[in-house]
C-alpha cells in the first residue's frame, strides 16, 4: 500500500493510500453503477461505497441497530454475515 499527501476540495491535506486489489464481478458492477449514475470517478464511487459500508456496518455490529430497507411494497432487514 502506497501513501501520499492529497489536498481535499477544501484545500487542507489529507493522507490518501493507493492499493492494488482483485475486486469480484459484482464489486465492479457496484462501482460502475455508482460511476454511471452519479457521474464521479472510480475513486469518489469507491469512496462512498465504503463510507455507506461503514455506516451499515457501525450500526449493526457496535450500535446493535436493526438496519431495514423499506420501500412502497416491502421492507427488507440488512444482515451482516
């Protein structure tokens, strides 16, 4: 993993780190899907996958929150194997 010193939008720096992974073929879905959508960069798309990853992840195993997608029909509960 390789480190660097990036300047953010905000103009104060932060340190960014460049990895090399092998990613499954839904990983590159997710994140072209983001790309296309939202019209950002490789790195911004994974950015906010992870940050949503996290957020779901922090409220179920540390916060013990119940997670749930609700839509007109449905309402699905998120679980974390």
């Amino acid at each position: 993993m390789d480190h660097a010193t990036e300047p953010t939008r905000h103009g104060a720096a932060h340190r960014v780190s460049r990895i090399d992974a092998a990613v499954a073929p839904e990983t590159v879905l997710a994140l072209q899907l983001v790309i296309e959508r939202e019209h950002v960069g490789l790195s911004e798309a994974l950015r906010r996958l992870v940050a949503y990853g996290e957020l779901v992840y922090r409220a179920i195993r540390e916060e013990h929150a119940e997670v749930l997608v609700r839509t007109d029909r449905t309402v699905r509960e998120v679980v974390l194997l």
